[in-house]
C-alpha cells in the first residue's frame, strides 16, 4: 500500500525515504536478488554508491532489470537499509563479513567501516578462526593484526581444539607471527599434521609426496623455524607419523645445531633459516570480584556436609586460572587460649562440566593459611571455559568421624558479572540445603 504525501509531510527525512523503501512508491528500477524481487530507486541509490551511479546514469546506462547472483537476498536487503535509513543491525561475525563484501562492490565505504567495527568489537576467541579464514581481500589491516594476535596468545588451545577448522589462508598468516605461545616443535607437528585434514577435505590422496607439495604450495615450510629446535625435538618430529622432513633435510638441520658456524644457507633451500625463536606473548588477566550483597548464615562443613559447589556460565568462551575463597573462622576456643591463628588448609577442587561430567582439572590444595581471611588459588595452568555452557567449581573436604566440624564465613554475592563485553553467570550450591551464601569470591580470566 502506498503512503500519501500528506502521511509524511510531519516525519524527518529518514522517516520518508524509509517509507519509500517499504512502500515501493515511485520506485524505478527492480533487481532480482537469488530469484527474490527487490524494487529501489534510482536517484537515492546513485547518490549513495558511485557503482549504481555508472549504472543507471552513466553511458552504459540501461531500464533492464538487474539480476544479482553473489549476494544472498538478506545481505542485499541489509544493503538497502542502510542506504535509505542509515543504519543496519549486524547481528554476527560471517553477517558483518559478508556486507563488508557488498559495501565494497558498491564502494560504500561508511558501511565498510560499520562492517569492520563491528568484527573489531565482537572478535573472540570463539569466532577468531572464522575472522581469519577468509581472504586477504576482506581483510582489513588493522583488523587482522589484532585477530593474529588473538590467535597466537591462545595458540596452543586452538591449533589444538580446532585443526580442521583453520584453511591455508589462516595458517598462512599465523606462521608469518614471532610472537606465538606455542612450542615450535608444537607448531611443526600441528603443521604437518595439518596437511592430512587439509588433503581429507580437499579429496587429495594424503601421500607424502602430496602433503609436501601443500606446504610447499602455501608457503609453510619457509615460516616452521626448524633450527630454534633442540636435537630432541627434531628426533621426535622425524617419528612422527605426520613427519614430512626429507632425510636429507633432517641430517641437515641436525648437523646445524652440532657445528651451527659451519654450515651455509645453501644446505637449506626449502627450509627457513632463522635461528630465533618466536617470543611468548603476554595474557591480559581480569579480576571478577563477586560484590557482596548481604550477610548470611556460615557455612558448617562436618560428615555429613562436607562439599560446596559453584556453577559458572560466561557468554563467550575464557581461559581461567585463579580463585579467591574465604579460610575457616576462628574457633571459638582459640579466643580464649590466646594461641596462633592458624590453620592447616586441606581442600579438594575440580572443574566440572556439566553437560558431560568431564572433569576439566583436579587438584589438591594444602597450605597453612590464617583464620577469617582469604585465599588466592592459582591453577597450575589455564582452564579453557566454553561459552553458553555450565560449569561447576566443587569443593570438597574429606572430614573424619573424630573431627569437630568448622566454619566458614561467607556472604551472599551477586549472580552475575561484566567486564570487557564478557558476561559471567554464577549459582552457588551447598550441601546444606539451608545455606544461601557465596564460597567463590572473585576469579581470574582472559579472553
């Protein structure tokens, strides 16, 4: 139904032409997206992209209809929005990308510029892979810097967790960096052991003599550091199942690291002689401090409770490493001997995920620690946590019949926590049934 121009005369401007795009009044020119018919106007289209200005006003210009096939109709609606109203709602990473590729068809560079905001704000752990998959065409320079370094500050994990995921694009960027937290033997295994995943998906036998000519074709073998190693290391990466060293190669590289003056680059055509090692890159800890919000009951640990269990949720995938929990509260007793207020910790704790009961990491921690106060518990390494999904933080305490019970003093803290777009959930469980407080004070993370 068309509006009359006594329906807008009292709308703003933006208010008007989006009634154009929605009503289709006066509309001149059609296009056909996919099948799917999209009417536009010419004028506001020309004046918006120097491309449909040649089209439809240029000396090739033509009444035909347009027919579109590299861009899906929702991309191309999304287009139109924000030429008529100036504004678009991009709601994922691969959304973002591909209207970063209809905005520069169309030489739209403000929506360009939306586009790559957008990926800046919202890469992650979780969708970094993704980010550098794609061509260097869709790139932007700034963007890509950052990602890489996201990569790399998490390459152990990922390299890891996700090796069918990364294409030759990703892989050819990650192993150009000299800042990686990665071992290089890691790092040439995981390589090679790339190439039969890569040669699976592509239909290519997984011989060796194919898996050696993707590495040759993508540049890879030139970026492995080979002499940074230890003679060890080359060792196990010659057994390796996924070896892809020559023989003569191999002998090379270890009569380098034995007599390393002696040697020229010319005994290394195919292989990368740089004999520094990458450098580790520094991870950029967050504190959440759970605020208390009120008082409440302490909790009794005896026989019969003797466990206390958190359940965390974060809303895009960390890595964490630390705790912070209350000690016991002074024996009553103990005010009256006047005697050192100390005590022997002895807890258990395990990271829990719920959806499977994979027990994530257990340890033990013992350490004599003061009454009525707090204590800081760094894991002996990081504990990835996956987005959208419960985990629990469990506490348990193996208590003997001849042993009084004790206490610790808690309080009820807040449920939840943001920080950095990083939205944490939190549900404290006790096995006493009675007990609403909070065991865990605060945590940790990076993302």
């Amino acid at each position: 139904m068309g509006y009359k121009m006594g329906d807008l005369k009292n709308n703003s401007l933006y208010d008007r032409i989006n009634k154009l795009l929605v009503s289709y009044e006066w509309s001149d020119c059609t296009f056909f997206v996919c099948d799917k018919k999209f009417k536009a106007h010419k004028l506001i289209l020309g004046i918006s992209s120097p491309v449909f200005e040649a089209m439809f006003y240029g000396p090739l210009s033509s009444n035909n209809d347009v027919i579109i096939t590299d861009i899906e109709p929702d991309i191309f609606q999304q287009m139109l929005n924000y030429i008529y109203t100036d504004k678009v709602d991009i709601t994922t990473i691969e959304e973002a990308f591909e209207l970063l590729y209809v905005s520069r068809k169309y030489l739209l560079d403000p929506l360009s510029e939306v586009c790559i905001k957008y990926v800046q704000l919202n890469v992650n752990i979780d969708n970094v892979i993704t980010v550098l998959n794609y061509p260097d065409y869709m790139q932007d320079k700034q963007l890509l810097s950052s990602s890489i370094q996201l990569f790399c500050k998490h390459a152990s994990y990922l390299l890891r967790e996700h090796k069918k995921n990364i294409s030759s694009f990703c892989l050819q960027k990650i192993l150009t960096s000299n800042d990686m937290n990665i071992s290089e033997k890691e790092l040439i295994n995981f390589t090679f052991e790339w190439t039969t995943n890569y040669c699976e998906v592509n239909n290519i036998p997984t011989d060796f003599q194919s898996r050696r000519e993707i590495v040759n074709k993508h540049g890879l073998f030139k970026s492995l550091r080979f002499l940074v190693l230890s003679e060890n290391a080359v060792d196990e990466i010659i057994s390796s199942a996924h070896n892809l060293l020559l023989p003569q190669e191999s002998a090379n590289i270890k009569q380098f690291l034995n007599e390393p003056v002696i040697l020229s680059s010319s005994n290394f055509e195919t292989i990368n002689t740089l004999t520094i090692p990458r450098n580790p890159l520094k991870l950029q800890w967050y504190l959440c401090h759970r605020s208390p919000v009120r008082s409440a009951t302490p909790a009794i640990i005896d026989t019969n409770h003797n466990y206390i269990h958190c359940k965390l949720k974060v809303n895009k995938s960390i890595f964490f490493n630390y705790l912070n929990i209350p000690t016991r509260m002074t024996p009553v007793l103990d005010y009256c001997r006047n005697i050192p207020k100390e005590y022997y910790e002895n807890i258990s704790i395990s990271l829990i995920s719920e959806s499977d009961n994979t027990v994530i990491t257990h340890f033990k921690y013992t350490d004599k620690v003061d009454y009525d106060s707090n204590i800081d518990i760094e894991f002996k390494e990081p504990c990835f946590i996956k987005k959208d999904s419960w985990y629990k933080i469990c506490f348990h305490w193996q208590i003997d019949d001849c042993l009084n019970s004790f206490a610790y003093g808690i309080q009820c803290r807040d449920t939840a926590y943001t920080n950095n777009r990083i939205y944490l959930e939190f549900e404290d469980i006790f096995s006493c049934s009675d007990n609403y407080g909070s065991f865990v004070r605060g945590l940790k993370f990076c993302s």
